[in-house]
C-alpha cells in the first residue's frame, strides 16, 4: 500500500462536472492498494497518516497532527493504481 500525502486548505474530486467528494483544511491522499494488502495494511497507514506531526503550530514549527489542528482535520482519499508505477529501467511507467 502506498500513499501520496498533501496539506491542504480545502480539495474536491469532480467526475462528469459533478463534485463526487470534497473536504476542508487537512489532507489529500492518493491511495494505491496493491494486491497483496489487507485491512490491517490499511489500518497501520492510516493511524501512520493521522499521527504524522505535518501541521505548524502556533510557533511556525511542523508539529501538529491530523488530530491536533482545530478545527478537526478532515481526509479526502482518492483511489490511485498508478502511485505503483515502476519507471525504473524505462521511461514509460510499468504498472504489472
């Protein structure tokens, strides 16, 4: 399981011109689950992703979690295969 994270102050998802997701300050995720993932894979990334001190405080330093920044931060997760994209020996990414 791999994940693409940004800080956001707000992000939405639209399909055909319609808004299908949306979300306030926190964090954008693009999420690519691999096969051999399970749900205890998701539920370790996803404490990993809440608790990741990212958020500056009141001082300017990074030091705020998902769960410390009022108000409450907010997740907008996007499904995403091609964060597996090997692009290693080639110039056009493998995604097998």
């Amino acid at each position: 399981m791999r994940a693409v994270i940004q800080r956001i102050l707000s992000a939405s998802v639209a399909v055909d011109g319609k808004v299908v997701g949306q979300c306030a300050h926190g964090l954008l995720l693009l999420v690519g689950i691999h096969k051999d993932d399970s749900s205890a894979d998701a539920k370790k990334m996803a404490e990993e992703i809440a608790g990741l001190r990212i958020f500056n405080d009141q001082e300017g330093k990074m030091n705020l979690s998902l769960k410390d920044i009022e108000p409450q931060g907010q997740i907008l997760a996007i499904s995403n295969f091609t964060v597996y994209g090997d692009a290693r020996k080639q110039r056009r990414p493998s995604l097998i």
